[in-house]
C-alpha cells in the first residue's frame, strides 16, 4: 500500500475510533508511545488510555480537514499531519485542532503510534 | 541543553529567518529533507529554499502559540509541532498555521530539518 493510503486508513480508524471507543484506542499505543496532548505529556497505552477516556468531554465528532504523510526515516517510520475540526456535543461552534503521528511498523506488519502530539487552535 | 531548549530556540530562529532572509532557511535543511506546504511535497534543500522563496506573499511575519516536542526515536532526532498565526503584509487578518518539524542531528551536535510538514488553518 503506498503511504498516503496506510495513513488515510489509519487516521479514519484512530478518529472514528476516538469518537465511539476511546478506550479501544489502547490497542494503537504501546509501551515506549508519548503522547502530548494540549501539552500534557503522558508515557505507555494505559497512562495515554487514562488521559484521553478522561478528557472533560464525552460525546464529541471529529471531522478531517487535511492529511499529510513523509517516512521518517531509515526504521520505517511515517509521520502524518492532521487538522480538523472537533465538535464536542452541546457545544455550538467546532473548535479546531491539529495533531501529529509519527507511526512506527510492528513486527505484524501493523503500525502502532510512538509519538503523538495533539494542540487545540481555537480557531 | 533540555529538548524543550532546543526546541524553542530552533523554532524562534526558523521564524525570524523565514521572516527577515527566507533565502537563508536552505542552512537548516539537506540533501534528504522534504517539506510538505500545504499539500505540495518538495525535496532537497535547494528544492525546499526555491519553493520557499517562490511563495505568492513576501512580507511576512509569524507569531508562534504553542510549541510541543518529543524525542523521534533511537536515532536521536526531535518531533517539534508548533501551531501559531502568519500575518501577512497588507492582510487584515491573521492565518493561523500548524507545522511539524522532524529534527535530526548533524556531526556537528547541530539539528537539520530532515521532515517539515506545513498546513494553514484557515483560522
């Protein structure tokens, strides 16, 4: 699969998930994976796991504006750019976000998520 | 010097060069950089300075929000995202941006871009 497919597809499993199982998104992380998110720095799937299912919002709906992806490098890696929109319920206006990937390849032939930063734009 | 240092003072300098000399961003990459800006892929440094320098908008000046980093991997490079606004001479409004930085380190215990992924927001 060229790059920029193995990225869509991950970045529709990672929202979609997000938005209906956050707490299926452990399976995406693993031991060594960070994750920074409004600049809260988190290690390991089930610190990243306890950050994101207690996040002060529930019910909420991303919409993807862009995607980018580049190789990281000689280990395989891929990094992937994403902005959007985040529509939290109950809330009038979508407040926009950015989030960076960088994904690393499992032994499976999968990829799992090492480094992940997330920033609100409030746009 | 702290990941965060070095981050920050990347970051500040890669503006007020793209700001005051954009001709003198090509130092901070090489041979195997890519830039992604705003969906168009460009390779190489000289590549990477011609598409820069050839953007429809000269004066310019970037005011930077948030900037998050964490170490890439074995390899000892640097993720850096920064979100933040682009204000552009003549324009009433500001853009706001969001671009990632892939930070390798050079012999010289220097960092050069190796991947710079660039997306407004439309804020």
């Amino acid at each position: 699969m060229e790059a920029e497919t193995v990225a869509k597809a991950f970045v529709d499993h990672y929202y979609s998930t997000f938005d209906t199982n956050r707490a299926g998104l452990g399976n995406l992380y693993q031991e060594n994976s960070m994750l920074t998110f409004e600049g809260i720095k988190t290690q390991g799937f089930q610190n990243i796991v306890a950050k994101l299912t207690s996040l002060p919002f529930q019910l909420c709906q991303h919409t993807i504006t862009t995607i980018d992806c580049q190789p990281s490098g000689p280990a395989s890696g891929m990094l992937v750019l994403v902005s959007g929109n985040l529509q939290l319920a109950g809330e009038q206006h979508a407040l926009k976000f950015g989030q960076m990937f960088h994904l690393m390849p499992t032994p499976q032939g999968s990829f799992y998520v090492f480094n992940d930063i997330f920033q609100l734009n409030y746009g």
